[in-house]
C-alpha cells in the first residue's frame, strides 16, 4: 500500500501518532479510501517500573519485541466515489480520534502496547523447522 502522510501529532503521552492515505482508484469514479494510523513506541526500561522490571526482564521483552513496538489502526471504506473521497477520508480521521484519541493519549498506552506485544509473542509461539 502506498502511503502518503497527511499528519503527525504528539499526543498528551509524548508519542506520535501518524496519519496517512493509503487510498486507491478501483474504478474510473470510485477509490478504496484508506486512512492509516502509525505510532512508533521505543521499547526502553523507562516505561517500566523498577518492579516491572524486576518481573518481567526488560532484556527479554526487548528480545521479543524489539526495539520498536508499532501501533496500527487502518480504516477503510470501498467504491466511494471521487466526489466524496476527501470528506470521507476526513471524517476517518475525525471518527478515530473521536473514539480512541483519549485512549492511546493515556500515559500507561506505551507500556501497554508493549506488555501486550510482548505476551502475545510468548503466547504465540512459532515452530521454525530447519531443514
């Protein structure tokens, strides 16, 4: 998908949250209208306490996660027509903030996001059979 990017915001938690397009034409008068929602959230012993740290070794969340944990909201409407492509695109962005803007402001999302990669990447373990 390509991506063209409309706006960068720091939130309240001093994160940033990317806005992009992503929308294409499908037909000669109708687009697949794609707003995507980026933000990148370094994986550092700070957004933990010196007791989650304890509990959960930082050097093994990092291993699990890496450097970088990555949250992705991506939306989509199809066969909109070209007319009412930018409107559409516009009140994509405005429904997102509007219903997760307070949520992934919080200043515990960072480490949420990151304890959530992180037990998910345990829970989901993959056999990698070598040959």
């Amino acid at each position: 998908m390509k991506l063209k990017k409309i706006k960068e915001m720091v939130l309240e938690n001093n994160q940033t949250i990317v806005i992009s397009d992503g929308s294409r034409m499908i037909s000669k008068d109708a687009y697949l209208v794609t707003m995507k929602a980026t933000m990148d959230i370094a994986v550092e012993k700070d957004l933990f306490s010196d007791k989650e740290q304890k509990e959960i070794f930082f050097e093994d969340i990092l291993d699990k996660v890496g450097p970088v944990a990555v949250y992705e909201f991506i939306a989509e409407r199809n066969f909109v027509m070209a007319d009412n492509k930018e409107e559409l695109f516009e009140k994509l962005q405005n429904d997102f903030f509007e219903n997760l803007g307070k949520y992934i402001s919080k200043p515990d999302f960072p480490k949420k996001l990151v304890l959530k990669q992180y037990k998910d990447s345990i829970n989901n373990k993959t056999k990698t059979i070598k040959v």
